[in-house]
C-alpha cells in the first residue's frame, strides 16, 4: 500500500456515519479504494438502499479525501452490495454494542 493509501484509508476512518458514532470503514461501507495519480476514486455501499444519509456520507467522505496532501478530486461511486453486520470490523461492532444498538 503506498504512503497516498495509507493516508485517504485514515482519513476515512475519521469519516463518521452521521446517525451512528461508527466510521465508513468500521461500519463495512467502503468497498474499494482507487489511488490515480491526484484523484482518489471510493468504491461505497450503504446499510440500506434508501439510507437518507447518502449525500451526507459521500459529500463527508469527498471533504475528508480533498484534505489528503496530494489529493485534488475525489468522488464516491455507490455501488449496490448488500450491508450486513458482518460487513463491520471488530471495532465497530463493539461501539455500537457498548450503545446496545447490535
């Protein structure tokens, strides 16, 4: 992985679901991630197909990737991959058990 990856995966980590104090990447939603050059490109999925924090998460997501040294476009492609709990990493399913949400 090089220092650029590196960089935007930690600056996603910082990227909160704005209805649960859990991360993009604790909660299973980032899907890829596609370093070219000075663009970042985020493969992302969603808890579920009508989640209304969509534009939130990927307009949340672009503002953390812009603030990468080196990054100057960034965009989120949704793709349609169902979400389970399964998806979470073991960080994020002990957060949202420590609030007796799973």
């Amino acid at each position: 992985m090089s220092a650029r990856e590196t960089d935007v995966r930690a600056a996603l980590a910082q990227v909160e679901d704005p209805e649960l104090p859990v991360s993009v990447v604790d909660l299973g939603l980032v899907r890829g991630v596609e370093v070219r050059d000075d663009e970042v490109v985020i493969r992302m999925t969603f808890t579920s197909i009508a989640c209304p924090c969509t534009e939130v998460l990927k307009a949340d997501v672009v503002e953390a990737l812009l603030g990468c040294d080196g990054v100057a476009h960034a965009r989120v492609e949704e793709v349609f991959e169902t979400w389970s709990r399964e998806d979470m990493t073991d960080e994020g399913r002990t957060l949202l058990r420590a609030l007796a949400i799973v």
